[in-house]
C-alpha cells in the first residue's frame, strides 16, 4: 500500500511541479513585458492591459504584446479575484499540510517509506507574495497566481497522500488493539468460568446448586432440599469425583454407570452442576420428589 501511495504521489506532484515549472519559466517574460510596458507608455484602460504602440524596438515585448490581443485580454476584476481565490486556497493547504504533518508526529505511527513531513515554503512565500497583491502589476500578478495555483496542487496531492496513508496506520493499529482486547476479554471469560466451575464443584458449592436448580426447576422447597441433602451425603458426601469401585456408580447421584449422565450433558465427568441436573431428573421420573427417593433408600439401601 505504501508503494501505491508514494506511486501516486510522485504522480501528483510531478504533474503539479511541471506546470509550475512552465510557470516559472516564463516569469521573466512577463516581468521584462511589464517593465518595457511601463518605459513605452503601456497604460491599463477600463480594466485591461493595452497593447503596445506600432514600432516598439522589443521582439520579445512585441510578441508578448501580440499574444495578449490574439487571446484577449483578461480584465484586471478576473485577475484580482484569481489571485484571492489562489491566495486563500495557498494559505489553507499550508495550514491542513501542517497541521497533518503534526498529527501523525505526534502520533508516533510508521508509515514505512511514505514521507511524513510535507514542505511548504515555497507555498508560503507564494502565498506572502500574493498578501501583498494589490501592489502587483497585472502581468507580474497573474504570474505569482499561477505559481501559487501549481504549489498549492503539489501540496494538496502529497497532503491527500499522507493522509491515506495515515488513516490505514491508524486503521491497522486499532485492528490490532480490538484483537488484544478480544483475546484478553476471552482469557478473562474463560478464568472466571474455570473460577466458577471451580466454585460449584466444591460440596457447599453444588449444594448450593442443587437448591437453585430444585426451586426453579421442580418447585420443591426446603423441606424436599434436606431429604435431598440426606440422599446424595449418603451416597457421595456430595462429591463429583466420587467413584464406587464395586458398582461403578459415579459422582454425586451416583449414576450406573456414570455415562447416564452424558444426556445433560457431556461434561458430567467434571461438572457438578450437569450431575446434579442429570439426579434431579432422575428423582422426578423414578420417585416424584427427593423425599419419596430418599424413603426409598432408607428402606431398600439404594434408589
């Protein structure tokens, strides 16, 4: 992307300086046709530059002379308004070029090969010379006018340039600050649920469980929690490790085998709040209430 933009660059700003090349090179024409002007009598009339009288000895002032009546004059309302209007242009791409060229200093970002320090001289003195444009012969003013349009070009296509540039920078490093924060937000996620797995897998911990899940789910009150709480302290003290070697019955109903309990989910072998959820069904579709199942297991030694 870089390459692209210095690519373009160069492109705009080659155009841009070519013209002002042009420019320039033909000050000294214009400057030489308003000093012979002035010397032969050349007098501006209803807001027009004349032409210079039949004879006049300089070629040069000859010519420039009669390429003004070929094209027209341009009257000195239209030339004073250009200069304003390239005078105000001037000064505003100097002030947006600067204050740019600031923004991304300050911002400490890397623009990799794109240059990030726009030179306005010339802008400037361009634009100093046209302050002062009321002063200016029409012919010298219109010359300064020119080279004040073709650095104003040169100024904005670098400008527009690193400003592009800039704003992928800036694009890109909060791609990468959302993506650092993602993850972070994710490994925060992931340590509170591995804290609250942790939580509900000790025994005051799933019992606490157990209650919830038997008010919201069943209805049940205190009075069916404590036959509850006597059934599974009888059969695994309330542990989701427990494990009968005789049987294989595991975890805190003591599911046989412990498989059973993969139908709440398959995360019964670690998990106290999925056994739990797996006994409560149990309990409702074999006795009815925790009450009935642990009558059951006072009577028979098992549910």
């Amino acid at each position: 992307m870089l390459h692209l933009h210095n690519t373009r660059a160069s492109r705009r700003a080659a155009a841009a300086l070519q013209a002002h090349s042009a420019v320039r090179a033909r000050r000294p024409l214009l400057v030489l046709g308003t000093l012979t002007g002035a010397l032969l009598g050349i007098t501006l009339t209803v807001g027009v530059v004349s032409a210079p009288a039949a004879g006049a000895e300089n070629p040069a002032t000859a010519d420039l002379a009669a390429a003004a009546v070929a094209s027209g004059p341009q009257p000195l309302r239209e030339i004073a308004d250009d200069a304003s209007e390239a005078y105000a242009e001037a000064t505003d791409a100097v002030a947006a070029a600067e204050a740019l060229t600031a923004e991304v200093a300050a911002s400490g970002l890397d623009l990799g090969d794109t240059v990030v320090s726009i030179d306005t001289a010339e802008l400037q003195a361009d634009a100093q010379a046209l302050a002062g444009r009321a002063l200016v012969p029409a012919l010298l003013l219109e010359d300064l006018t020119a080279d004040a349009v073709a650095d104003t070009q040169a100024v904005v296509a670098l400008t527009t340039d690193l400003r592009e540039t800039y704003t992928a920078a800036q694009e890109k490093k909060a791609a990468a600050e959302a993506a650092v924060a993602a993850e972070k937000a994710a490994a925060e996620k992931a340590a509170a649920e591995k804290a609250a797995l942790a939580a509900a897998n000790t025994v005051d911990g799933a019992k606490a469980t157990a209650r919830e899940m038997a008010s919201s789910r069943y209805g049940w009150g205190d009075d069916q929690f404590s036959c509850l709480s006597s059934l599974w302290t009888k059969e695994s003290g309330w542990n989701y490790q427990a494990y009968n070697a005789d049987g294989g019955a595991t975890g805190i109903p003591q599911a046989l085998p412990g498989s059973k309990m993969a139908s709440a989910g398959s995360d019964w072998q670690t998990n106290a709040a999925t056994q739990i959820a797996w006994g409560l069904e149990y309990i409702a579709g074999s006795y009815g209430s925790p009450c009935s199942a642990w009558s059951h297991s006072q009577a028979m030694n098992w549910y």
